[in-house]
C-alpha cells in the first residue's frame, strides 16, 4: 500500500498533486465549504460547539453555524481578525467537535490523504477519525500537544510552529495562540542557526502572514 506510513515520525508538507479523480473530488469538497455554502450542507437552524482558544479549550459554547460563520467574518470591527490581546476564554472557535451524524454525513464527501493507515476499509471499520474547523485571521488554539495527525487546510491558510517533544515554548496559556506569535516569537533567538534555517526569513513571513 503507498502513502506516508503509519506513525511517521516527523513533520512533513504534502502538496496536491493527485489524480484527476481525486482533484475533481477536492474541487467538490472546497466548493462545499465556502462561506456560502458550508450552512446548506447541515439542516436549518443547525448549532455547533465551540471551544475557548487557550491551551486546555476549557470553555464550551453551543450556538446556530449560521451565527457563527456571521461572528467569524465581523469580529473586532468587522475586521475578521482575532487580536493578539484576547483572551482564550474570550475567543470561540469551531475546532474539531464535529462528532455528530450530521457532521459525519459531511466529513465524507472529504476525500482521504494517501497514507497507510488512511485507506477506505480503514473508514469503514471507523479506523479513522476526522474533524472540522473554521476560524479567521489569526484565530488558533495556544500551544498544545497531539499524537499523530494530518491536517489539511481546505481555505485560506495556516501558519504552524512545532517544537521538538523534549523542548518547551514559554507562553501565556490563557491567551489565544496570536498573542504567542505577535509577543514570542519575534524575539526568540536563532536556535535553528546551525540548522541552516534563516530566523529572518521565517519571521518576515510570519508578519506577511498576519497581515
């Protein structure tokens, strides 16, 4: 079976270079998840829960999709940005309880990322386990730790840090993950010096980023 192996160890970047097939299932997908769109996939009236932003999502909220995708787009002044000044607990974001039979109808029409342990016997035997967000600009959970995982970005896009398992970042964990990046990052010193990884460079597309 081909695709990245089960448990791989390491961070990896996966461009869409698939099959006809698969980009037109991906056309699909993308067309179905617009701003526009993403509503008539659920019934009327449908609700969602959301999480806090900080470290533990320790704060709950249940409210329409509809209000949601509304909040997403006018936040802070219609702006459409999470400020780096917010609270976690302050900051609600749909991201990953998504568990219901409703979401589960949706999540199939996403089509799979080739990897060993991702075939469609493995969906079938419920051997897969998918998820669904939809934040704005600059939204994100603080720092937080997971197992293995694939994560695809279907709109927009998404700046990730990772640190390796023996190393730690200092951070507020009650702020949302802006605060991290907007007040952290910029002043860590070059410890990927020796790695050959230009900090400048990285910190310059960190502020087109935001933007």
């Amino acid at each position: 079976v081909g695709g990245v192996p089960n448990l791989y160890p390491y961070p990896l970047v996966i461009y869409n270079e698939s099959n006809d097939n698969n980009k037109e299932k991906s056309a699909e997908f993308i067309n179905r998840t617009t701003l526009e769109n993403l509503p008539s996939n659920f019934p009327p009236n449908f609700h969602v829960t959301l999480t806090g932003s900080d470290s533990l999502s320790s704060h709950r909220r249940t409210i329409p999709l509809t209000q949601y995708l509304h909040e997403v787009i006018s936040a802070n002044n219609n702006t459409g940005q999470t400020l780096p000044n917010q609270l976690g607990n302050e900051t609600w974001y749909l991201f990953g309880e998504t568990f219901s039979n409703e979401w589960d109808v949706f999540l199939h029409h996403y089509t799979l990322p080739s990897c060993q342990s991702c075939t469609p016997v493995h969906r079938l035997e419920n051997k897969v386990a998918l998820s669904f967000g939809v934040g704005n600009v600059g939204s994100g959970v603080q720092w937080h730790l997971h197992g293995p995982g694939f994560s695809e970005t279907i709109h927009g896009r998404k700046h990730w840090v990772l640190y390796p398992p023996d190393e730690r970042p200092e951070y507020d964990l009650d702020y949302a993950s802006r605060h991290w990046m907007e007040n952290a990052y910029p002043t860590l010193e070059d410890w990927n010096k020796d790695e050959g990884v230009d900090s400048d460079m990285e910190k310059k597309k960190h502020d087109e980023f935001a933007r």
